[in-house]
C-alpha cells in the first residue's frame, strides 16, 4: 500500500515539473487569449445554429463561410483568423489554438448533420422503382 503511495507522489511531481518546464518554454504571447475570442465565438455559434444560415467549406484553403440574411452577418473562419462583415463594418480577429479548433469542430459537426439531413430528404423522396425509371428512359427514347 505504501509502495503506491510513493508512486502515486512521484508521478504527480514528475508531472508538476513537466507542466512548470512547459510554461517556462512557451512564449507569453501564446499563452495570453485573444480579447475577442470568448464573443467571436459566441456570435459564430450562434449563427451557426440557425438553420436560415448557410454554412460552406473550403477543402483546399480550409476556409469557413457562414451567412446569415436575417441579420446580414457574413463571417470567413480562416486558420489564425475571423473576419466579421456587416453593411456597416468589418472586424480582423486573430483567432488561434483551442478557441479555433472548437469552433472548427462545431462548424464540421453541424455540416455534417445538415448533410445527412438532406441526405435523409433525397432518398425519403423516391418515387420510383428501379424498373419505372428503366421503363421512362426507354419509353421517351421510342
């Protein structure tokens, strides 16, 4: 029972040095949260689960699109960077690290949930059988 005492407190001290090394060798800028990260975050959320909203992705710039007519928002998610445009302004936040993958996921998750959604619509909406398709495309060619 003592012995896993002991290795219980020597794994805690290795991992406490290991966290106190790893804050010594990041830099104080990547360690300090954007200003604006808490409310970009909260307006793309926001947007996003609306479903009046359009939502698009980028695979090879790895861009991210969402436009809202009701409130004539439109927002690009670009690694490192959001940009917000309305009529009536245009706000470059630095957006990086955790706050971006997060918000990156949930962007991914809910096109992949209007996908299957559509999906879902596309094969409820079959009308006809294999043969009747068959029978039309040989019937207009006749």
């Amino acid at each position: 029972m003592k012995t896993n005492f002991n290795k219980h407190k020597f794994r805690r001290f290795l991992q406490s040095l290991s966290i106190k090394y790893y804050k010594m060798l990041t830099p104080k800028e990547l360690k300090k949260r954007g200003e604006y990260d808490y409310e970009c975050f909260a307006i793309c959320h926001n947007l996003m689960e609306k479903e009046s909203t359009s939502l698009l992705i980028s695979p090879i710039s790895k861009k991210r699109y969402i436009k809202s007519d009701e409130t004539q928002i439109f927002i690009i998610i670009e690694p490192n960077q959001m940009t917000i445009v309305n009529h009536n302004y245009s706000y470059n936040i630095d957006i990086w690290g955790r706050p971006y993958e997060k918000l990156t996921h949930i962007f991914d998750h809910e096109v992949e949930r209007r996908r299957e959604k559509m999906e879902m619509e596309i094969k409820s909406n079959v009308k006809h059988s294999l043969t009747n398709i068959y029978q039309n495309l040989f019937n207009d060619k006749v």
